[in-house]
C-alpha cells in the first residue's frame, strides 16, 4: 500500500510538471524565419520612410532629414544594434510581430 501511495504521488508530481510546462514550450523552441526577420526590417525602414516626410514638412532642411533617415535604416538594418535618432522604429516593428 505504501508502494502504491509514493507511485500515485509521483504521478501526479509529473503530471503537475507536465500541464506547467507545456503550455510555455512554444515559446522556448520558437524560431525566427529569415522571412519574419526581413518582414521586421521592412517595416521599420517603412516607418523610417515615414519619418522622413514628417521632417521634410516640418524642418524643410532635406539634407539633414536624408541623414537622419540613413542612420535610420542602418539601425534597421543592424536590427537595432546601431543608435538612432529615430530608433523607436525597431522597437515598433519589434511590437508588431508580438500582437
């Protein structure tokens, strides 16, 4: 009887582990495809795109917004490795492919 008693203890102890673990296994072995990535890169150079109309209009200065929008893209590029003025884009783009 006291065999029995530690066997069904244990099984449920595995159990338990089992329906804790399981649902978060999806995450840990989830792999970004080149796909994904470069979907990620597009979107962040699109809202660099964006960004740079926005400081054409207001600043009206294009050399300096065609800089600005460079080191945009080459964070964009470097997926976020490298600082930017406008480095809120990859973290956008990051947000996208969450929800």
């Amino acid at each position: 009887m006291n065999q029995l008693r530690m066997i069904s203890l244990i099984s449920c102890f595995v159990m338990i582990l089992y329906f804790l673990i399981f649902p978060f296994s999806d995450i840990s072995m989830a792999e970004e495809t080149p796909e994904a990535r470069e979907a990620l890169i597009k979107n962040c150079i699109s809202c660099c795109t964006g960004k740079k109309q926005v400081c054409i209009n207001i600043k009206a200065d294009l050399r300096l917004c065609e800089a600005v929008f460079q080191t945009c893209v080459a964070t964009c590029n470097s997926e976020g490795e490298s600082p930017s003025e406008w480095s809120d884009c990859w973290s956008n783009s990051n947000k996208g492919k969450n929800q």
